[in-house]
C-alpha cells in the first residue's frame, strides 16, 4: 500500500506529503529513537508520539516511507518545513499507538 | 575509485537540532556514488548515532568519512570526558544523558550499541578528560545484515 493509499484509508491528516506514492511494506511504534534506529525497517510506517525535529533525520537515516504522529500530537514548530524539505512524509492521527497500529496491521 | 574519498565534518555541539546534518549530508553523497541501500542505511545510522554521542557527551567534535570501493571508514572525534567505563558503556540500556536529551528521545542507552551493530568494526579509544576516538568500518557487499 502506498503513503497516500494509507492516508486516504485512515483518514489521517497529512502535515507533510513530499512522497505520497513511497510503499509502505511494514511498521513499527516506538518513541525512543535509538530504539527506531535500531529496530525499524526500510519501508515501515513509524508510529510515534515523539515531534521534535530530530524525528526527520531518524525517518531519513532508517528509510521509514513516513511517519505518522499518534494521539493528536501536533508536530514542533518548524518540523512541518523540515520535513517537507527532507522529502519525509509527516501524518498524524487522533488514535492512539495501538489502535491505529492494529488498523495498519490489518491493511498490509 | 583509485583512491579514498574523504568527507570532513565539524558535528556542532551546541545545536541539538542540526545534531545529524553530517550523517544526512554523507547519506547524500554515498546515494550519488551509487552505493546499495542497506550499506548507506547501516553507514549514515551508525554515524548519526556517533553524532548524537558527541554533542550530548563531548559538546561536538568531528567527523571524518573515507570511502574505498570496498570500505566506508567513519571516524568520530571529541575532546569530551572521556568514557570511563567502555563495557558498561556498550551494554544496551546503560546511559548517562541528562533528562533534557531523554525528552527529546534520545539517551535510552542504544547509541553505541547500534553503532557496533551497523558497522563491521567498531575500536573506541578513550582517555578520561582528553577525549574520545571511535573508528567504525562498513565492508561492501560483507554485511554482517543483509
């Protein structure tokens, strides 16, 4: 499926959408970034709560196909156009890690 | 490449949010030499870590890159405290970040725990109050992932 597939399906809000047509084969949730790095997957869409701006280099340097950030949490200031810059997709979504972890689930 | 290329970075240690801007700048350059997606992944993930390492222990240091056509050599340099313990150091969960950098994410004590798990090699040299040297090799198509 692809960022935009996931976005339309999930009706999540796109804060960022430099790459819509990035597949996404995989995800992963985690806040720790050392965590994410080490465990995420080229291609996963990682779930987070975390919206500083060190979330765009962890997305670029792991290959996520975007980020998506959970519980309504609103991204840092300046993160939007970073991400933006970066060729990062950034979404965000009411539901909480879990909930929307398992709807993921279900669609890949 | 008849010879090495070499990158030279200065990791600012003052700024926590261009903290990574060497490792995304490196990832850049190793996609237009051509190099396959997994070596660039484990290369720019170890180095952002090394990165991180330095700004939140050793306000800054340097970076150094070489590229062979069959070796990425990542060398981090600082003039921090040193690291007095380097077992301790390596075990996963074992961290000494204050609490400001634990609220950004990092300091979960897996920094150089990914370093050794992304590169081929990895030598820490460490004086305490004199600084620290992390050597960090990626072999080309001998990935310890595939």
């Amino acid at each position: 499926m692809t960022v935009l597939g996931l976005k339309e399906t999930l009706n999540l809000t796109a804060f960022a959408l430099p790459q819509e047509e990035r597949q996404v084969r995989g995800g992963y949730a985690g806040d720790l970034l050392s965590w994410v790095m080490g465990k995420a997957e080229a291609d996963d869409a990682w779930l987070t709560i975390m919206s500083n701006a060190n979330i765009v280099a962890v997305a670029l340097l792991t290959d996520v196909s975007c980020i998506i950030l959970c519980e309504g949490v609103m991204p840092d200031a300046g993160v939007i156009s970073l991400a933006a810059e970066k060729q990062i997709n950034l979404l965000g979504s009411e539901d909480s890690v879990f909930a929307l972890a398992a709807q993921i689930s279900h669609l890949l | 490449m008849a010879e090495a290329l070499r990158f030279h970075y200065d990791v600012d240690g003052d700024n926590f949010t261009s903290a990574g801007a060497a490792s995304v700048e490196v990832k850049r350059k190793l996609r237009q030499l051509g190099f396959d997606a997994e070596t660039i992944r484990r290369v720019s993930i170890a180095m952002y870590e090394g990165e991180i390492n330095m700004v939140v222990h050793a306000r800054g240091g340097s970076a150094d890159v070489y590229v062979d056509k069959d070796c990425i050599t990542i060398i981090l340099a600082d003039s921090g405290p040193g690291i007095p313990d380097i077992d301790l150091a390596m075990q996963e969960g074992y961290s000494t970040a204050p609490d400001n950098i634990r609220a950004l994410g990092f300091g979960a004590g897996m920094g150089l725990p990914n370093m050794k798990r992304y590169t081929d090699e990895m030598k820490i040299e460490t004086v305490l109050k004199k600084g620290t040297t992390v050597t960090m090799k990626v072999y080309i198509n001998a990935g310890k992932l595939s």
